[in-house]
C-alpha cells in the first residue's frame, strides 16, 4: 500500500500549560526535527487543534486525505511511522487510529498521536477535540470495546459499535476525543488503537506530567525520572549522543548542492563522512585529480564506512548492498548504527534494506542531476584522489583550528562541507534550534574570516563564500 506525502498534513500539537513555558522550545524542535527530513510533509504547528483540523477539511471532498496529529515532545525513530500509522488505519478500514483510553465511563484518547481521516471528521460534524473539566454526557450507538489491551487494563485495541441501539453514556469528565469517538461510533465507524510495532518507533516524554524531571535531564542527561515512559524517553536521548560515535550514514539525506561559482576551481575538500556525497563533490569537474580529500567526524564507525568503500566498492550500485551487509558483518560486535532516512516497509511494517538503500541512492542521484554513468565516473575519480581521516568533534573547541588545518597545503582553493553539525537531533532537544543555529554562525563567520585560500563553506545546505574568492 502506497502512500504519497501529499496525501498526509502532519499537526505539531501544542498542549502545554504555561508551566512548561521553559522546556516549550526544546520539545518543540525536537519533534518538529524529527518530522522533518527527506520526506516532505505539509507541517502545520497549531495550540488548538480543533480549529486546525477543521481548516483542514474545508473544501476537501476526497477520502485519502488524512491529518497525523503528533504532540511536541514526542521523538519519532524515522518519518515511515507517520506513514505506516495511516496504512494500518486504512488496513483496519478505521478512519481514526490511536492511543485509545477507556477510563471515565466512555471511550477516548490520548492526544499525543493519532491519525485521522479528514473526509470522514467533516462527515460526522466535525466534533471538538479539546478537553473538559464537567461531567459529560455521550448519546451515541451502543459501543464495545477489545476484551485484549496495549497494556494494562484499559488500553483496547479497538472499539467499535455492538449494535443499532443508541445508548447514553456519562463520562466523568469531557476527556480529550471523547466526542469524536461518540460521533464516529455512531456513524457505523471502528476505531483501532496503535500497534506494539508502531509504539515502539516513538517515544513520548508527558511533558504535563514530568516537567520537573524534563528539566533535570536536559540539564543533566544521568539524571533518572521515576516516569517509567520517561525514563525510555530519556534512554532514547542518551542513545543519541552516545550514537554519535557508533552511527554512520550509509547514504545521504540531505540535498546535493550546487557550486554557484561554476568557474571556482579546488584542490582540497574537507567535509564529514557522510554516505556518498563527499564523492559527488570532489570527484566533480571543480576539482582536480590531485585533490586532497580530508573527512573528518566525530564517529568511528562513520570513519570506517568510508574507509572500507574507498576500499571495496567500485562505484557500481549493483554492489553496494553487498558490500554495506558485509561492512555490518566485519562490525556486528562494534554495535555500529546504520543511518538511512529513505525506505519501505511491508504490510508487516519490517524495513526492507534493499528498498531502502535504491530508494535513497537513486534520490541522491536525482536531486544531483547526474545518472549512475556519471556517479561511477565521480567516484572512481574520488577513490583515486588523496584521502585523510581526522576524528573529530565540531562542537568542541578548537574544532575551527582544526577545519582550517586542513586547508593548509591547499594552493587553488577549498571546499567544505559541515553538513548539519548544528542541526542534529539532540541539539534540538538539549540546546534548541535558536542556540545551535547561533553556534553555526559563529563557526560560520569565523572560518570564512581566517581561511588563506577562496573558500567555499556548506553548512546547513547553504553555500557560503570567504572575501577572497572573486
């Protein structure tokens, strides 16, 4: 089951009180990163949902049209699990999937994820989301629920209507959904919960509950949350930093951008290892066959990986899998973390490697605008160009030194690239965008300001010039 980006709008929900005004931009960014990358999804960040939905639907008569509602402080493993939410929605024929909840006295659910068919909402009159403090009361058609949880006693994994016979139920408080799944219920429709697979690939940290502790743990990642979802939430964070050292793009998500000095001329490349995209550049007609090639990270295992392609693969596509399973294989007790953005899934929802890797290489291979003829000819020019490995952390200080160290011997020019070093997933959360982005422009600055040779510096895919190129 294909889905297409522009069949989904991704709602960045806000629900915090004014108490959690000091950690509102870290979960913000976070989860705002986390959606974004390779695929592009209409993303509207909104505090009342209602409203929000309800805009969504004026006008669209078309029944693919669907909303992924995801709450700010929720950490997504990969964009596939907006997609694969809507696939098992549709897969259950449900127009609503969610965190279902059956406390209170009527069904409703949580509001930190959920799909929701906008078609099917507007049909029923589309109901308020929004939480109330009274007794309420929910007159719809006789409801029952999956005697099996998610976990514990009251987390089924469906409900849907038993009968024709209208009932009234009387729940002790509006719960947030409550009337949406009054009036779905009674418009003939089943509701399906979140499968375990699905849950797995997302953490979120209840940010209204655990405010006290979010704090603790931005300022001090050791610090242990007695919330257990929590306390996942914060071993994911963890994970990513200490990743930082075992992780490694097998391919590329960003963009391959072009030199806008068509005429520039370079000797010296200096950029992370990043997939293939170091090939790209200075295997490309602005660099010479002599050209130095400095790649420099802070993971070891990203280190490897270009060191054993530079090694083992020829440039032919055809290999590259094999040549990626082996590489994992020679490392499996390295525990080295393969990083690749594009893919598809099964109806199971199991990653499928071989799809992922064509997916995303062929991706690269078009936003470039060069054919596999092309990338082979670049690439075999790049294996026989002069290749240096530096470990090193651009945070830290005296990284800027150490850039421009590389640039030393450079005679025509240097090009370097820095990829997204100041906009990576743990920035967002322990530091926010606006701090990182602060940090890039100091680095920014200060690089184009001491570099001996013309310069050219992509950061962030934008490409930046020193004064002295003409």
């Amino acid at each position: 089951m294909s889905i297409d980006t522009h069949e989904i709008t991704v709602v960045l929900y806000d629900d915090l009180g004014p108490n959690c005004d000091d950690i509102r931009n870290n979960l913000y960014d976070l989860t705002n990163f986390k959606v974004g990358g390779s695929h592009k999804f209409k993303t509207i960040s909104t505090r009342n949902i209602t409203d929000t939905i309800r805009e969504l639907c004026v006008n669209n008569t078309s029944s693919e049209k669907w909303a992924v509602i995801i709450g700010i402080g929720t950490f997504l493993q990969g964009q596939n699990v907006i997609f694969d939410t809507v696939k098992h929605a549709k897969q259950e024929n449900a127009p609503l999937a969610c965190h279902i909840l059956d406390r209170g006295g009527y069904y409703h659910f949580h509001q930190q994820w959920f799909a929701l068919n906008l078609k099917t909402y507007a049909d029923i009159g589309s109901p308020s989301f929004e939480e109330s403090q009274e007794s309420i009361q929910i007159h719809t058609r006789e409801t029952e629920r999956c005697p099996d949880n998610a976990h514990d006693d009251y987390t089924p994994w469906w409900v849907r209507p038993k009968s024709q016979n209208l009932v009234t139920y009387t729940s002790d408080r509006g719960y947030f959904g409550i009337r949406v799944v009054g009036e779905l219920i009674q418009a003939g429709h089943d509701i399906t919960n979140i499968p375990q697979v699905l849950r797995k690939r997302k953490d979120y940290c209840y940010p209204a509950h655990n405010h006290d502790d979010i704090v603790a743990i931005i300022k001090d990642p050791t610090h242990q949350p007695k919330d257990v979802a929590l306390q996942y939430f914060n071993k994911t964070m963890v994970h990513l930093v200490d990743n930082l050292k075992k992780g490694y793009y097998v391919l590329n998500t960003e963009l391959i951008s072009e030199v806008s000095h068509e005429h520039m001329q370079f000797d010296c490349f200096v950029g992370v290892c990043g997939g293939i995209k170091p090939a790209i550049i200075s295997g490309g007609p602005n660099f010479s066959e002599t050209s130095e090639v400095y790649l420099v990270d802070i993971s070891p295992a990203a280190i490897n990986w270009q060191k054993y392609l530079l090694a083992n693969w020829d440039g032919n596509f055809d290999n590259f899998e094999n040549v990626y399973n082996t590489f994992q294989e020679i490392h499996k007790l390295d525990n080295y973390v393969p990083i690749y953005t594009f893919g598809q899934t099964d109806k199971n929802h199991v990653h499928n490697v071989g799809l992922a890797l064509l997916e995303n290489f062929n991706q690269i291979l078009s936003v470039a605008k060069i054919d596999k003829n092309e990338f082979y000819d670049r690439w075999n020019k790049y294996r026989n160009q002069t290749h240096h490995f530096v470990n090193i952390d651009l945070n830290e200080d005296g990284a800027i030194d150490k850039i421009l160290d590389c640039t030393k011997n450079s005679k025509v020019g240097a090009y370097i690239w820095l990829s997204n070093v100041f906009e990576m997933d743990y920035l967002m959360f322990y530091k926010t965008k606006k701090c990182s982005t602060n940090q890039g422009e100091i680095m920014k600055e200060i690089i184009l300001a001491k570099a001996t040779v013309p310069t050219a510096l992509e950061i962030h895919q934008d490409i930046v010039f020193s004064p002295n190129v003409k």
